[in-house]
C-alpha cells in the first residue's frame, strides 16, 4: 500500500458550528460578515494544525474548541495564517494554574515568578490557556481582558525570534513601531513606578512585550479607553489588527 504523504486540507467549520461560536464569543458576533468569514476559516486551520489538549480532568466539546482556535485568531485577521507558525500544542487547564519560578526561567517562558496565571505562552512551545479564564472573559468582553488573545500576542512576537514588544513588520513600520512603542512604554513605566494610577492595567510595566499584549486586549475589550490612554499606540494596533470588534460601540 502506497503512504500517501501530502497533507489533507483544514475541514471547514460548518455554518451551524460557527453560528454556536457567535453566539457565545461577543467578539465574534460583533464581527462584519467578511471579517467573521475570515476569522472562521483561520480558526478552521488552527483547528488542524494545532492538537488541544484539555489537562485535570476538564472536557472540551467541538464548540468549545472551536471557541478557542477563534478567540486565538483574533488578533490574525490581518496578518494572517503566517501568525501560527512555529507551535503546535494548545494546552487547556480548567482553572488559574501554579508555576514554579525556577522551571520557568529555565525553560524560557514568557510569565515569570511563582504565580497562579490564566495562560502563558512558551516561545516554540504549548500555548497555555485556563478555561476558567476565558469563561469569565466572555461574561465580561468589554472589561480590557482577553486571555487567549494576550498569550497569542505573545507567540505573534515571538515569531521574529526576538520576544521584545514588536511583532515582524515590514521595515519601516517596524522602525516606527519599535521608537512609538519604546516612548509609550517607557512613560507608562515610569507612572507605574511613581506608584501613580494608571487607567490600563499596571501589569503592561512589566516589560516591552507585556505592554504589547496588554495593549492589544483593550484593542479587542475597550478600544476607547485604549484610545483615550494611548493614542499612538492604538493607532499602531489598528494597523496590524484591523478595527475592533467594539469600535464605536
Ligand atoms: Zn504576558
């Protein structure tokens, strides 16, 4: 018998799946029809070059994974499916979970110290996403929180090979992006360090690529309040990400 080696096609998701998804991902169903054809057939790829793997005991439907491939592709629908390369394994763990410091600076993870996260992505391994977590975000969507968004950001990032806070751009933009970025988060910083309030959450301090992925969840939650904070920046993230969801809404 002859091994046939080419790859099979990504299946569709049918219209029937993917009007469940609508109802359940405000993100999703706030979509235009032809951004929400494109965002459903990149969910269709991830669904078939990605394995989910639901961890402690929790269960994941079709919906449910269909759910997670759309809200991963949300920030792609521009920049397309180039934006899964390098990953293949989407871990799902039912709550928050405990990482231990020491493991994680030896394995290159994203998120450091010993902390209970909602997800955390790894720079050529699993993306890790807590269930739990992106239920309470689909109850909130204009709270300024997208989990699986902020942990694909962070593989969009990382896809030049450097984990910075800039994305692959074509050159001139990137220049741009990378001194805008720069002066955006170093003003933040410095606020966040003053011990002074910031309307975005002060998590974005933490570093470049922090400020990249937090910024990029109230692109997709709080478009507004992203805009009144950081114009500039909300303008760079119209750009790769195409309008939210929410503008104007
Ligand atoms: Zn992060």
């Amino acid at each position: 018998m002859i091994r046939r080696l080419f790859r099979r096609p990504p299946a569709e998701i049918d219209r029937r799946s993917w009007q469940d998804v609508r109802e359940r991902v405000p993100w999703v169903a706030a979509l235009d029809d032809s951004r929400s054809e494109r965002l459903r057939a990149l969910a269709a790829r991830f669904l078939h070059e990605k394995t989910i793997t639901p961890l402690g005991g929790l269960e994941l439907d079709q919906v449910a994974r269909t759910m997670l491939a759309a809200l991963s592709c949300l920030p792609l629908m521009e920049f397309g499916a180039e934006g899964l390369h390098g990953w293949s394994q989407l871990l799902v763990y039912p709550d928050a979970f405990r990482v231990d410091r020491s493991h994680v600076d030896a394995a290159g993870v994203m998120h450091e110290g010993e902390d209970e996260l909602a997800g955390e992505a790894w720079e050529y391994g699993p993306l890790v996403l807590s269930w739990a977590d992106i239920l309470a975000d689909l109850d909130n969507p204009r709270d300024g929180c997208c989990v699986a968004v902020h942990e694909m950001v962070h593989k969009l990032d990382a896809l030049d090979g450097l984990l910075d806070g800039t994305p692959p751009l074509p050159r001139a933009w990137q220049r741009e992006w990378a001194r805008d970025f720069q002066q955006a988060y170093d003003a933040f910083a410095a606020r966040v360090d003053r011990g002074l309030h910031t309307a975005l959450d002060p998590y974005a301090a933490e570093a470049p690529e922090e400020f990249f992925a937090v910024c990029s969840e109230y692109h997709f939650s709080d478009p507004a309040l992203l805009e009144r904070e950081q114009p500039v920046v909300a303008t760079h993230l119209r750009k790769l990400y195409g309008p939210s969801p929410f503008a104007a809404g």
